[in-house]
C-alpha cells in the first residue's frame, strides 16, 4: 500500500524557516517524480513544486522560486522541502504527493496518483 | 498560465441524483491533460481521471468525464452518500501546473 507521510509543519514568524519531510513506503520511491502542492486555508490546490528521481531536475512555481527548495533522499525513501523567508502566503497544509506518468497525443506528463495528509504551515507573528 | 473555471461553484444535489460538473480552461490544455480529483473534509485529494475521460484505479464507473481543448465535464450518475465532496480539475501538462476553484457537491 503506497503510503506518504508528512511531517515538520507548524508556526513561524514572518521571515522565518521551516522544513518540511515526506516519508514514503509501499513503492519504490526513487523510482518516480515527486512533488509539493499547497492549500491555503479553506482555499484550493496550487502545485509548489517538483522533483527528478535521481534530484537531477527541479520545478517550482514562481511564488517560491529563491525560497523554497525541494530535495529526496532516496536511500530514506524521504522527500523534503526546505522553506526560507516565509510569507503570510505561504500558510497552507503543504501536501506530498507521487508523480506518475500518463501520455496521450504521443506526448506524456506528471500527474499525482497519491497524496499525503498533509502538514499544516502557519506562518504569522 | 493556464487559469481553469469551474462551474457552478456549489450543486445542490439528492443521493439518486446526477451531477454535472464544469471545467473550462483559458487557453487549449495540451493533449487532454486534464484530471479531476474529489476532496473530503480533512483529507488529501483523491484522483479520479486522468487524461479527461480515463477513470483512475478503483474509480466506479458511476464517474465519468469527458471533454477537449477547453472545456471538460465530469458526470456523476447516481450520487452516493460519499460522493458529496468538493471537486477540482487540474491540468498537468503546462507549467505551472494549475487547479481549478473547486465544485462543492453537497446534498439538497
């Protein structure tokens, strides 16, 4: 059973640090993309960002390009994502998620076939 | 960016019922890279199809979807209880990846 397990949220000031962890099990997780998507309270989904298998490739969304960084340790099936100079906008529950590849057209893209609970981030003073 | 639209923002609906939901994009999706998921209270996204009309694993067939180019819907034939929820469409072929506003299905 494919099971993503975040942790490492909570509150921080304005300006302030965080990292998140993901702890994946029941699939080979250096086998497949991953990625962080994001839901401000009571809002919808915004996709944050990224990461290749081997960490070679990684995508953010603009809003956080410079401040969050996303990085896999594959030998501990772990995910993180590294967040600095946190915003007012940035609280949210931050989800993991697995990518896994779908093509049509001749073409193929990403898509999230399963998601973590999620860890809430509160980023106020 | 590609901004989706759904409509209408809440369906009020009776178990039995058909529901009809709406997701309209602002410029082609690529390769019908639209998907939707459904989302409970307090719980992470659940995919429900890929590629507009694929259902994922485990789906039931009481779901279906359809759609090209900009506009995609999803069906619901026979509401079940577990099916109030909020959807959102998402396409996943153009970066940034984006998600619509959501439909609340809730019961009437």
């Amino acid at each position: 059973e494919v099971q993503l397990v975040e942790s490492g949220g909570g509150l921080v000031q304005p300006g302030g640090s965080l990292r998140l962890s993901c702890a994946a099990s029941g699939f080979t997780f250096g086998s497949y993309w991953m990625r962080w998507v994001r839901q401000a309270p009571g809002k919808g989904l915004e996709w944050v960002a990224d990461i290749k298998q081997e960490g070679t490739e990684k995508y953010y969304v603009d809003s956080v390009k410079g401040r969050f960084t996303i990085s896999r340790d594959n030998a501990r099936n772990s995910l993180y994502l590294e967040m600095n100079s946190l915003r007012a906008e940035d609280t949210a529950v931050y989800y993991c998620a697995r990518n896994q590849g779908y093509c049509s057209g001749g073409r193929c893209a990403l898509l999230s076939d399963y998601w973590g609970q999620g860890t809430l981030v509160t980023v106020s003073s | 960016e590609i901004v989706l639209t759904q409509s209408p923002g809440t369906l009020s609906l009776s178990p039995g019922e058909r529901a009809t939901l709406s997701c309209r994009a602002s410029q082609t999706v690529t390769s019908t890279f639209l998907a939707w998921y459904q989302q409970k209270p307090g719980r992470a996204p659940r995919l429900l199809m890929n590629s507009a009309s694929y259902r994922a694993t485990g789906v039931p067939d009481r779901f279906s979807g359809i759609g090209s180019g900009t506009d995609f819907t999803l069906t619901i034939n026979r509401l079940e209880p577990e099916d109030f929820a909020v959807y959102y469409c998402h396409q996943y072929g153009d970066s940034p990846f984006t998600f619509g506003p959501g439909t609340k299905v809730d019961v009437k």
